[in-house]
C-alpha cells in the first residue's frame, strides 16, 4: 500500500486532527499529558520507539509533581 492510499490518508487525516486537538489543549492547561498522547501516536519516522520514549519522559516530571501533592494512604 503506497503513501497516497485511502488508508494511510484517513490515518493522516486522524492524526492530524488529534494533534490539533491535543495541543488546544494543551495550550489551554499546560499539561504534558497532551503532549505525551502526541508523541505515542506520530511514528517518528517509523521509529515509533522514539516517540514512546519522549512520552514517558515528558510524564516522569508529571507524576513526580503530582506524587508532592498527594497525601501518603494511611
């Protein structure tokens, strides 16, 4: 299946509109929650390990600030 078939052209067409989206957001709450979907959905070149790894690195900051604000359980 070539670049310019019906299919790769919906996923296109579907990605394209979740980054939209998700950086909307993003822009809106600053949380790298959205940034991080992004970066798990684009195939970084076929290499979508790469966009795994920014995800996972964007979200470790994240959950160490939210661990400071939660209460340890009893």
């Amino acid at each position: 299946m070539d670049i310019f078939s019906a299919s790769n052209k919906a996923t296109y067409d579907r990605r394209k509109k979740m980054v939209a989206e998700r950086w909307a957001e993003y822009e809106g709450d600053q949380n790298p929650i959205h940034l991080a979907a992004i970066c798990r959905e684009l195939p970084f070149f076929d290499h979508p390990q790469v966009g795994q790894e920014i995800a996972r690195l964007l979200l470790a900051d994240f959950y160490k600030e939210l661990d400071k604000l939660s209460e340890p359980c009893p």
